[in-house]
C-alpha cells in the first residue's frame, strides 16, 4: 500500500523569533496545522544553531532581526554546519537589504509575517521536497531584480570608514536625489535610507545636505558641475 498523506511523517520544525509574543503565537498556529511538529523555539541565531544541532529538525522558520547572532547569520551556519536542515525565512521585512543576503546565506524559503498557516506549510513541504518556498510578494521582487539593467558600479570607497553602501548614499545625495528617490534607485525603505544618512553624517562629521555634497566633492566621490 502506497503512503498516503495522512500517514507522512509530519515536518520537524523549529521556530526562531526573539519576540517572544510572536514565537509564542507562530508556535502556536504551527501546531493547529497538519504536516506540521514544532520540536523547538529560539529567541536569537545563536540558541537556532545550537537547537539544530541537537534536534536535527527538517526545517527552521527564521526571524533575521535578532540580538548576538542574526537571521543571515545563523542561516549560513545551519546550511553549513547542518545540510539537512532547510531554512525558510518568516520576517517583517521584504526589502532587498533583507531579502537577498538570506537567500545567498542559503534560505530556500521567504515569507513575511502577514503568511497564513497554509502558506507557511506549503513553504515548508516546497522545501523539504527541493523546491523554492517564496511568498508571491518575493517572487514578484525576484523577477523584477532579475529582469533589471545591471545596477551601477560601485562608489569609489570613501574615507571616516564610511560603507559601500553609505557612499552610495552619499553619491546620490550630491546628485541632488531626494531620500524617497535614493529609496527607489537602490530598491530599499526610505527608513533604511535615513539610517544611512544618519550613520554617514556621524561618521564624517557632517550636519546637513549641504555639507555632506561639498565632502562628496571634497572627496573626489563626484565631479562638480561645469561652470
């Protein structure tokens, strides 16, 4: 007699949050659905790792914002340390800054917080079975990355330790961009952008715009306009 589906093996899961009123809740709806034996929770990357190491679960829903070790993070070390075990991303965040590093550190799933517990399933059993456990909102971001020009080359590396990325920023501020048009250009939240304005003022010494574009110039970052 053929297995059927009532008599599979239900997925082994463990679910990381540090929220405990969110881990407590997806624990908890977790465990009305079929397919499904929650094995384990962990309030940070850190307590997810060692978790997998002595359950050895199918899978882990990772949250990515967590204190001492993150979601990429512990991601990475699970897909290395423990192949067997699959990751499906379950965050707030969608943006690129989130998606994409979780996906390169081995995530074969993503979903936001707003999944159901049916798509949560259908995420994990897409996974277990080799295939990809995307929400409809990522797949629809992944198709329009991959079908992008290729983005611009990198801003020449700045001083006061500022990052790729903060120089980026930096870069388009001194071609007048406004934050909300920064956010578009480099596909992030316009709260992600004012972080790195923030970090980049602080870091340079700077107090508003206008300086930030003479330091730009200052710098050699961008060229200023003919006269």
């Amino acid at each position: 007699m053929t297995e059927t589906e009532g008599e599979r093996k239900p997925a082994r899961v463990v679910v990381a949050d540090d929220q405990t009123v969110v881990r407590e809740g997806i624990v908890m709806l977790l465990g009305l659905l079929p397919g499904v034996e929650v094995v384990g929770s962990a309030g940070d990357g850190e307590e997810a790792v060692r978790l997998v190491g002595e359950l050895a679960p199918d899978v882990v829903l990772m949250d990515l914002r967590m204190p001492r070790c993150d979601g990429v993070e512990a991601t990475r070390r699970i897909r290395e340390q423990y192949p067997g075990t699959q990751v499906v991303v379950l965050t707030t965040f969608a943006d690129d800054e989130s998606l994409f590093p979780a996906l390169r550190a081995g995530a074969r799933g993503y979903l936001t917080k707003d999944a159901g517990g049916d798509e949560i399933v259908r995420a994990v059993e897409s996974v277990l079975s080799g295939e990809a456990g995307l929400s409809p909102s990522v797949q629809r971001r992944l198709l329009e990355r991959l079908s992008q020009p290729e983005p611009r080359p990198a801003a020449p590396a700045a001083p006061d330790g500022l990052t790729t990325r903060e120089t980026e920023v930096l870069v388009l501020i001194a071609e007048g961009l406004t934050n909300q048009e920064i956010a578009r250009r480099l596909h992030v939240s316009t709260a992600t952008v004012k972080t790195h304005i923030n970090n980049l003022f602080a870091k340079a010494g700077l107090k508003d715009r206008a300086q930030a574009v003479r330091y730009a110039y200052s710098k050699g970052l961008v060229r200023p306009p003919a006269e």
